[in-house]
C-alpha cells in the first residue's frame, strides 16, 4: 500500500495536504477526540465557543492558556519535517492546509501552509480590532488579557465552533487544483474542512490518507495507510 501511495505522490504535480490534531501527537500535543483530549470534564464543544467566552472568559483563557503551555514546549515531529521534504520534492507545488492551531507545521519551514483555524498564539481584541501574535504563556491572575489599545477583553483569535474558518474559498482552489489530497491525522469529522475530502473523493482525485484508525471515508480513498503518521510519512516521503 505505502508504495502504491508512493506511485501516486511521484505522478502527482501539484499535491494538496489536509492536516489534522493527530498529526501533532507525536510532538505531545493531545488531540481533541482522545482520551487525553479532555481538560477538567469540559469538552471542547463547552469552551471552544463565543458563547463560552461570553459566559466564562477567564475560563475559556484558562484552557487555552493550558493548551499553550504544552504547544510552547511542542517541537515537529518526523511528519512535520517530512511534509518539509515533500514540499522541497515538489518544488513549491504543494499546499497544507490545516486544522491545527499549534503552528508546527510553519516552525518546521513549510512555506505554503494555510491555517484554516488561525493560530493559537495569534489574539484579537473583542471591540477594537486590535491584533497581535504574542508567543507567551500567561500567569494565571493575568487572565483574561486585556487590549492595550482599550482595555477590553483580547479573545484568541481562532475559529471557535460556529464561527466560519478562514481561507475557505482558497482551500477549495487548491484542491480543485490538485493530482492528489493526502490527508494526515484527521478524524474527518469536522466540517467544513472534511468536505475538503469528500470533494476529492467525488471528483474521482487519488486520495491518500494516514491516520491511526480507520475513517469513515477509508473505505473511500485510493489508499488508506493506518499507523502514526511520524512512523508512515518518513517511509513514504524516503520511497520517492
Ligand atoms: P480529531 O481530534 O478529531 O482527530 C484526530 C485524528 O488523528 C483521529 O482520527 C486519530 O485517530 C488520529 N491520530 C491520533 N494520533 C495519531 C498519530 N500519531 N498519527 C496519525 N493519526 C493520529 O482532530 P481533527 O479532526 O483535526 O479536528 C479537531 C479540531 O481540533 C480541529 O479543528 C483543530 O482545530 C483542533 N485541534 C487542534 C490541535 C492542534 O493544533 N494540534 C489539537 C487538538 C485539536
Ligand atoms: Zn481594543
């Protein structure tokens, strides 16, 4: 199968990447659905909304602040710097789009990323529009942040469910455009990004996929490679 995949991404010659949680695993960052994914009872879907942070600011800070001290110590993994290869490989005809907020696939030198959830370390002031990319864990009574522009609150300044992601149209060019979408540690589930995929699947795209465990959608790809994807992307990127 790994070779199969290898055929394809060797034809291919412009090759679009869907990122998901899983492909950061391996660098210690939990993925949402996992067993770790929880952080004192509360589900993603109670924090990761602008009705929580209405209701409960200091607590939605409290995750993200929690969630930025274990992506401050996160380093790429063998996917990252492979995609980094692959990108090379292609020449620059390659695109990652991704769900991931850690921005790792960025520090391991990828130049044509699109962050469809923006960045965690990116934060946005609720009323003025202020915005900065500030790189920091913060002390605890120093949550909620405040606007140093006009003193309410800054909100991290990611897609929260509910909010429409960005770069969407763009996303769907690319993979209009593309031989072959190689997704990687995705449960598949979210939308709209997982409508990336099954565009791909209906137009009749090679689709390769890497995941831990089988999707709903595997049975529907051209190739489904199921292990992690630091052990799998560095076979697969070797082979070309
Ligand atoms: P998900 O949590 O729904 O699914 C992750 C998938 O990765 C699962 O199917 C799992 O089987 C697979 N997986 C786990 N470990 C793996 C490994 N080592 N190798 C390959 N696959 C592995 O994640 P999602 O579908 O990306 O969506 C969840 C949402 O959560 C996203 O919108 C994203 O913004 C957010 N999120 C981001 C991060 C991050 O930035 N690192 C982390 C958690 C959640
Ligand atoms: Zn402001």
């Amino acid at each position: 199968m790994i070779d199969k995949a290898a055929k394809i991404l060797k034809q291919a010659e412009f090759v679009a990447v869907l990122t998901g949680a899983g492909i950061s695993k391996d660098s210690g960052i939990p993925t949402f659905r996992g067993k770790d994914g929880l952080w004192r009872n509360f589900s993603p879907e109670e924090l990761a909304t602008p009705q929580a942070f209405q209701k409960n600011p200091k607590l939605v800070w409290e995750w993200y602040n929690w969630r930025r001290s274990i992506i401050y110590r996160a380093k790429p993994n063998a996917a990252h710097i492979s995609l980094v290869k692959l990108e090379e490989i292609k020449k620059g005809n390659l695109w990652i789009i991704t769900q991931n907020v850690d921005g790792l696939h960025i520090k391991a030198g990828n130049k044509n990323v699109i962050e469809l959830h923006g960045n965690i370390w990116s934060e946005r002031c609720i009323a003025c529009g202020f915005k900065r990319y500030n790189e920091c864990v913060y002390e605890y009574e120093n949550l909620p942040p405040k606007c140093p522009e006009c003193g309410n609150l800054l909100r991290p300044d990611v897609v929260w469910f509910g909010e429409p992601v960005r770069h969407l149209e763009e996303s769907y060019q690319i993979v209009r455009e593309a031989d072959v979408l190689l997704y990687i540690g995705t449960s598949a589930v979210v939308y709209p990004a997982a409508s990336l995929i099954e565009l791909s699947i209906a137009s009749g795209k090679y689709v390769i996929e890497i995941n831990y465990e089988k999707t709903h959608l595997s049975d529907y790809v051209s190739v489904s490679l199921i292990g992690r994807a630091a052990e799998i992307l560095p076979h697969l990127v070797q082979k070309l």
